[in-house]
C-alpha cells in the first residue's frame, strides 16, 4: 500500500489543497484514496482539514494531538488503511512535516533528520512512500513566508533577519535529498505548474494522477488570504511588544481590515520588502540548487530562480493615513 506525505511548503496552495481533501473525503475513497480523520484511526471526535497536528504532536507543542496520539496515529494508520476495502494510496497533508524537528542537538539540519527517521520509523509497514513537495520562487516564497510568520506569530524582525534564522527552509536541495534519503522518493512540483487555471486541480493531477480530480468538488473557500504590507507592517510593529494575547487580537482585527473598502481600493497594488540589488545576489545564491533539481527532479524547477517582480513599488513604510484608517475602522466596527 502506498502513503503520500505532503510536507509543503508553505505558501504554495497547501491549504487549499488540504480543504479540498478534507471536503472531498468520500469522493476519494470511491477512488481507492483515503484522506484520514484523526477520529477514524485514534476514536474520540478530534478533526481537523489538515494533519498539521501530527508534526506539532510529535514535537510537544501545543496541538490537538498530544505527542502519545500523533504517535499512536502513525503507528496504527496502515493497520486501520488495511480494513478498507480496495483502498490503494493514504495522503498525509502538514506543512508542519516539513519543520519537524526531535532532539536537543544544536544542529537543526541533525533536529530536521530525526524528525524525518521518526516518521519513517512509524510508517514501516507501507511498502511505498512518497513525498511530494512543492517549491515556489525564491523571491516570491521568501516575501510570502515572511509575511506569514509576522501574521501568525510575534515575529518583529526584518525579512532578511528572517532568512538568516530560517535559511533551512530555503535550502531546497537538502530538503529533496534528506527526505529522500530518510524517508522515501521526492516528487518535486514546480508552484509554476499549479499557477495556470484551478491551483488545487492541477496540485491533485500532478500528484495523484489525472482523472482524480473530474468527481470532485475543487470549489473550496481557502479562508487563508495574503494581506497587503502596510497591514503586515501594522502587525510587526505590534509583535515587538513581544505580547501573544495582543498580537493574536491584533491578527483578527487585521483580518477583518484586510477586507474592508479602504484595503481594496488604497492597498491592493503590489509592492516588495526588497530593493533589486539583494534580489538579484539572493538568486544567484541559489542558481546551484535551482540547476540540481532541474537536472535531476523537474524542469519546471527553472522558474525558481526568476524575478517576477522587479517592476513592483518598494515598500516604503507605513503612511499614517493606513495606521488611521486602521483604528478608524475599529472604533466604528
């Protein structure tokens, strides 16, 4: 029996492949494709759209699961898959599988490594495993991840500080080769090829096949938006106080901002944290990488390294008008 791990990355449609899986779970049974529910393996009633919950199980953060029942799940998931009739391949979907890390060594690619020998560990009864992986442009994934963690957490650095402490996730070649090599063969997705018609379509035909997808409901509402920079910039401001409970308010009111009138009509256009010069040495860094997995994964993986977005605005910093608007919307809410 086979097992797809979809590890990621952020950024690149994972939610609103994950809420299309999730919706469609009968559809896809019917097709000899199960799409778990942690209820069906663990009992009890604890759901969820993604199994993000896993890695953040086995990792001891807080979670639905706890570290015993992400376990538990892994360990029992080809026992419970072998009880359904005809069932052919199990998906895992969790970007989180992606940053999982076990162990106390200060290094994290070792941290990363036993993450992956631990999924490995408990999923040996599966004759077949494969991770699919999807990278997007470096530029673009490194201005999306960014903005992404100011959003979720009380990050409050730069976005090149924020390359520095994260540049594990923009090593896309060891990513490919440790996973490979712990886990089980890669199938590397270019975002390019997701980006042409419907994102989650072309996600499932490259990854589970034509044909799957033309009985499914593709018609998801991916709750998980961008917000224009000024409002990230509003948050980042806010997560220097370093207070978790204010910066989550500050999130949901955020939110409801992104999609007010002001936001569509002052904000909608493009801008970028970076000038042209860190854009072009920050590719050229990873040109190596880019031509490796060209060479040896997908030649889609040329896309990577183009920047897409060298005629878009620097972004120069809050207006007060933005902060005003913010607040103005608030008060009167």
């Amino acid at each position: 029996m086979k097992i797809i791990l979809h590890i990621g990355t952020h950024k690149t449609g994972t939610t609103a492949v994950q809420r299309t899986l999730s919706a469609n779970r009968e559809k896809l049974l019917a097709k000899g494709i199960w799409y778990p529910q942690y209820s069906e393996v663990l009992g009890g009633d604890k759901t969820s759209y993604t199994h993000l919950d896993i890695a953040k199980g086995l990792m001891d953060e807080k979670a639905l699961l706890s570290n015993d029942e992400a376990s538990t799940f892994l360990k029992s998931l080809h026992q419970k898959a072998s009880e359904i009739p005809n069932l052919e391949t199990v998906i895992i979907s969790a970007e989180t599988l992606l940053r999982g890390k076990i162990g106390k060594n200060k290094k994290k690619w070792t941290r990363l490594q036993n993450f992956q020998a631990l999924l490995k560990e408990y999923l040996s009864d599966f004759t077949d495993i494969e991770v699919v992986v999807t990278f997007r442009n470096y530029i673009d994934y490194l201005e999306s991840l960014y903005n992404e963690h100011v959003k979720a957490t009380t990050y409050a650095k730069s976005i090149t500080s924020f390359h520095e402490e994260f540049r594990e996730r923009f090593n896309y070649r060891a990513i490919v080769s440790t996973w490979e090599q712990n886990v089980g063969k890669v199938k590397v997705i270019a975002f390019s090829e997701l980006t042409q018609g419907n994102m989650v379509e072309n996600w499932i035909n490259l990854a589970l096949g034509e044909g799957i997808s033309s009985t499914l409901n593709l018609n998801v509402k991916d709750e998980n938006a961008s917000w224009p920079l000024p409002l990230v910039d509003i948050k980042k401001k806010i997560n220097a106080y370093n207070d978790y409970q204010l910066s989550k308010l500050t999130r949901h009111k955020l939110n409801q901002f992104s999609k007010s009138d002001y936001c569509k009509d002052n904000l909608s256009d493009k801008r970028t944290w970076l000038e042209t010069n860190f854009k072009l040495q920050f590719v050229e860094s990873y040109e190596a990488d880019r031509d490796w997995l060209v060479a040896n994964y997908n030649l889609e993986c040329a896309s990577l390294c183009e920047i897409t977005d060298l005629n878009n605005n620097v972004y120069q910093g809050l207006m007060e008008s933005d902060w005003l608007e913010f607040l103005k919307f608030n008060i009167n809410e």
